[in-house]
C-alpha cells in the first residue's frame, strides 16, 4: 500500500527513487530509538550527478535550489528504507543540515536550501518545519552543489 506521503509526492510528480547507496565506509541511516539519522544525500538522479560545480561560478542559484530539492527526495528515500516502506510513519522532519559549494562572495545558501525545506513541507505538511542549517563551503563530494543530511522522527 502507498502511504498518504508517497501518495501526495506523486500528485506533484515526483516518484521516490530507490534509496542511494553510500559512497563510502558508512551508513545510510541509523535508526536510534524514534529517530532516523540520515547520512548526507547528494543530488544524484539515476545515479549521476545533474550538475557540478559553485553556485555563483559555475551555476546558478535556480540550479542549486533544484539540487537542493533532489537532495531532499533522496533523503526521503532512505527514510521510506528505514520506515520499512511507509513513509506515514514520519511524524515529524526534525532538521536538515546543508552545504552549499559556493564561491566566495556567495552568500544566498539559505535561499538554495529552502528548496529542500519546502519540500518537506510539501510531503509532510505541519510535521515538515524543521530546524536547520545552511552552510556554504569551497567544495563538496564529487563536486556536487548541495549536500543535505536530516534527522526524522518516527513512529
């Protein structure tokens, strides 16, 4: 059965993908009692990345910001893995922490990353507000844009 989350990210026409594996030696996720700790997610689609680069160099805000969205249904999708597939199982996005590859007199990373905050407001309604942080750097894995990593609670 779809759960009602998987349900409303379809209206809007995104399908979760399968879950990214890690591109190194950790985890996913660790479920710690109602809790989801999700590893940093790049924006990979099919594996690969869409684009590279700094914002403000090499790509613009409105490139970051839809890297930034990717990287949100890529979290989502590990957390639909340790939800055993039942994405209602969220009760609440507790917080999002990002980077953003940026060049140096970029300052709008928290401009990109709403991008992945709107999001989850989108598939969580209410219980998708969440802290964060946005924080810009001189470059990321693989030369991605945007890395988001996030903590869930579940039920």
């Amino acid at each position: 059965m779809t759960s009602k989350v998987e349900t409303r990210l379809n209206e809007m026409g995104i399908t979760i993908p399968d879950a990214p594996a890690p591109a190194a030696n950790y985890v996913p996720y660790v479920v710690s009692g109602n809790l989801v700790f999700v590893s940093g997610q790049v924006p990979f689609v099919d594996g690969k990345l869409t684009a590279t680069g700094t914002v403000g160099k090499d790509a613009t805000p409105e490139d970051a910001t839809e890297q930034a969205r990717i990287c949100a249904i890529n979290l989502i999708a590990q957390v639909k893995v340790a939800c055993d597939g039942d994405l209602d199982r969220v009760t609440r996005v507790v917080k999002l922490g990002a980077f953003v590859a940026s060049a140096d007199d970029f300052n709008g990373q928290p401009g990109i990353v709403n991008g992945a905050s709107d999001l989850m407001v989108e598939a969580f309604g209410d219980a998708g507000r969440h802290a964060r942080f946005a924080v810009g750097t001189n470059a990321l894995p693989l030369n991605c844009l945007v890395e988001i990593d996030g903590v869930f609670e579940i039920k």
